[in-house]
C-alpha cells in the first residue's frame, strides 16, 4: 500500500510539473511517460546487475519479444494504476488537498526518488563498463583494441607524410 501511494504521488508530482509547463497538452500521458522511462531505466539497471553479479554469460538485452513483454507489463501497470476509470483525477484531487508543508516533503521525497533511480542507471552501466575491461570483452577484447592500435598507426603515419609534403621535406632525399 505504501508503495503504491509512493507511485501515485510520484505521478502527481510528474503530472504537476507537466501541467505547468507552457504545453497544457496532455499532462497526464507526459507523466504516465515520464514514470514508465523511470520504471524501464530500473530495469535495465536490475538485468545490468544481474550480469555483473550473478550470470556474466547471460545476454542482458534480451530479445525483441522480452523487451515488448516488457514494455507492454509497464505500460498495462500504469493504465491499470492511473488511467482505468480516470483514476489519476482521483489521485490529484487527493494530493491537491495535502497541506503546503505536505506537499514540500513529498516534493523533495519523489526528487530524491528520481535521483536515485538515474544515478543507479548511470551507476550500472558504469559497473557494466567496468566488468567489461576486467573480462576484456566488447570494445577492451584484444583483437578490437589492436585493430584500433593499427589503425591509429596508420593514421599518424599518413599524417606524418602529410606534413613532410606541405614543409617539403619528402624532396630532400
């Protein structure tokens, strides 16, 4: 129950916001989109974490058909919760009526809340990084990197040339 109070009032702030933007179009599906890219980045962070920590074979982007099953979960839990019967009107009439001071912990709360949950994406692809060159694997395996080192090479060396021909010193021999 605690949760789902959290969630809601998460959806009032996001509708809030939305609302007094310039746009009034549509506050409550901007809202709704804003929740659904917050709940997909957790999970993303969740299978980031499960590769790292308990299976690094595993293929954390899935398929085409899990990641419709999972976009289409989110989005079916966030009409249920919020649109179903124009819920969310009942849900910003309850929150309008919180008193101000209320209203400024809740605000700092879902802040905090938002943070946190774009600071652990950021964190997790940071440890997938990590786990990545420790295992030499994607961009760090070997055969990538001495391509990359061959290709460097070649380039200052066409660079080198380059400018013995503009200073002329490629005639001196």
């Amino acid at each position: 129950m605690l949760i789902k109070k959290a969630y809601q009032y998460l959806f009032y702030k996001f509708y809030k916001m939305s609302d007094a933007a310039p746009s009034k179009w549509w506050s409550e599906g901007k809202a709704s989109m804003a929740i659904g890219v917050l709940e997909i980045w957790t999970i993303i962070s969740i299978l980031i974490y499960y590769k790292i920590l308990i299976d690094p074979s595993s293929n954390i982007m899935g398929t085409i058909i899990v990641w419709f099953v999972i976009i289409t979960g989110v989005t079916i839990t966030d009409y249920f919760i919020f649109h179903y019967k124009n819920k969310w009107k009942s849900i910003i009439s309850e929150f309008d009526q919180l008193s101000k001071r209320k209203n400024i912990i809740g605000s700092w709360v879902v802040f905090g809340i938002v943070l946190l949950i774009i600071g652990n994406f950021i964190f997790s692809f940071y440890c997938l990084d990590r786990q990545a060159r420790k295992d030499q694997v994607g961009p760090y395996a070997p055969e990538v990197v001495a391509k990359e080192r061959r290709e460097d090479s070649l380039q200052k060396a066409y660079q080198i040339e380059n400018l013995k021909k503009i200073y002329g010193e490629d005639n001196k021999k």
